[in-house]
C-alpha cells in the first residue's frame, strides 16, 4: 500500500516537538533562560542578594549604610552600580569573580504606545515604588513612549514573570530596581542622581554564557541589557535574536544594546533543554 508521506511527515514533525518541548513545563521556582542558542532552564534555590557595602548611601539621605541600619531592611537593587564584593564574600570586581547573567530588556515599544495606563500596575509593588498612571507617564517623558518592558501586558514574549504571575514579579528575584544611577549615566535625569526612582522589575529574558549552560547552583550577578531594536529580541523557542553571548556582543558592538552593572545577584542551576531531555530518556 502506498503511504503519502506528504502527510505523515508534519504529523511525525509535531510528535518530535512534543515529546522534547513537552519537558519545558517549569516548576514554582523556575524560569527559563537562553545560552549558546538553546532553550535553558533555571532552578532558583535560594533568594537574591543586592550588596550594599558599609560605604554606601543608596537611599541618599546622607548616612552611610554602616551608620543607617534602616537603610538595610528593604534591598536597594541598583541598576548603574558595581559593588566591590560578590555574596559569598569574595573580594574583587564581581565582573571578573562572578558568572554573569545578562537580563536582557525589552526598552522598544513594539507599537509606540503613549497610553500611560498601560504602564505595570501599582498591584503588589513594594511601597514607594513609580507604578501605574505615573511611571507611564513618566517612562513616555524619558524615552517617548512605554516600552515593551514595563508593560501591564507587553507585546514581546518574555521569560519573567513567570506563567500566572503578575508583571514586576519572578520567582526570587527583586521586585523593584533603583534606576537612579544608569538614567544618570545615560543623561536621562541630572548627573550625579540625588533620589532614587524605584520602579516595578521589569519584564525580561535571561541569556548566559556559553560555557555556563550545565552548572550547578551558583551565585550570578545580573548584567542588564537594555535592547533597543526588536529584531534582536529572542524568540520564544531560542531560534532567533539574542540567545547566547556572542549574539549579544555583536548588538552591544552594533549600538543595538546597552549593557550595564548592578549590584543584584541571583542563585540558580542552568540546565539545557537538551540536556534536560536526554537524561529524561535514559
């Protein structure tokens, strides 16, 4: 009997899909994230860490943080600060002691919307923290319009919050960033900052590097990424945009991105899809 494999094949295509990419449901503590092009997955086993160092001032009233225990109840995560300390300890410039995640930021506006109210809502935001109406209104003062990034429901897919989570929200990470110090840098507001600008933490995806794909748990410190062009912006199943390191160079090469410190630190393991589904099927 003759077989028309013209429909066989796209039924046997969808099968494959299935049984690999059916493993990419994620547990309460997990997210995914991308390296050397591949669809990776995090498993967070500890809560993040924003250092703050005896010298510090980072709510800007004048006391240094060894002096203002009230300062170190709420974390102050800054964007635009490199500490001289990672969280275990270790002395030195974290760019060099520390693997680095980069979270890339979707800072375009897919359809250049000037709604204010589309902005994330004030729901579960830390006290203090520009929300709603006003951090519309005042992202589209900054950059012109509301970026895909703190959209109540953005245009782009992106790997936080996690599924049935509100935005500003992902599993272990902070909930609010101090922008303060990178909108200095970039000349978006006077320079030296003198008050914080809290906002809600931003939808984003997470790209590592090659070489840190398989590890086990470890201490990362966050490297944001502002994207600037959405044809950089990765796809869901990692098959285009910025999905590994390399990738990522050539767009901050390009002027497509802007990469900045911060003193944010997250603790997970990274598994491969790929890895993940061939110890599976063993």
């Amino acid at each position: 009997m003759r077989r028309n494999f013209s429909k066989i094949l796209p039924l046997i295509a969808v099968f494959v899909a299935t049984s690999l990419f059916g493993q990419t449901s994620l547990k309460p503590n997990q997210t995914f994230g991308y390296g050397a092009n591949e669809l990776l997955k995090f498993t967070y086993t500890q809560n993040f860490d924003c250092v703050e160092q005896p010298m510090n001032d980072f709510n800007f009233n004048g006391i240094k943080a060894q002096s203002d225990p009230p300062e170190l109840q709420i974390p102050i995560c800054r964007v635009g600060t490199q500490p001289s300390i990672n969280p275990p300890g270790k002395i030195g410039n974290p760019l060099t002691t520390t693997a680095p995640l980069f979270v890339l930021v979707p800072m375009f506006s897919s359809n250049n919307d000037k709604n204010p109210n589309h902005a994330i809502s004030c729901a579960r935001v830390t006290p203090g923290t520009l929300c709603g109406k006003a951090l519309g209104q005042a992202l589209i003062s900054l950059f012109g319009a509301i970026p895909e990034a703190f959209k109540a429901k953005p245009s782009v897919y992106t790997q936080c919050p996690d599924p049935g989570l509100p935005p500003g929200t992902c599993t272990m990470h902070a909930s609010r960033l101090d922008l303060a110090p990178v909108l200095a840098a970039l000349k978006l507001i006077p320079s030296p900052a003198t008050a914080n600008v809290f906002v809600p933490s931003p939808n984003h995806s997470h790209v590592i590097k090659d070489d840190d794909i398989n590890v086990p748990a470890i201490w990362w410190q966050v490297l944001p990424v502002l994207v600037l062009k959405q044809s950089d912006w990765p796809s869901r199943d990692g098959s285009a945009g910025i999905t590994s390191a390399a990738a990522l160079t050539r767009a901050i090469q390009a002027g497509d991105a802007i990469k900045a410190p911060s003193n944010f630190f997250l603790f997970f393991s990274s598994t491969s899809m790929t890895h993940d589904h061939a110890a599976a099927t063993q």
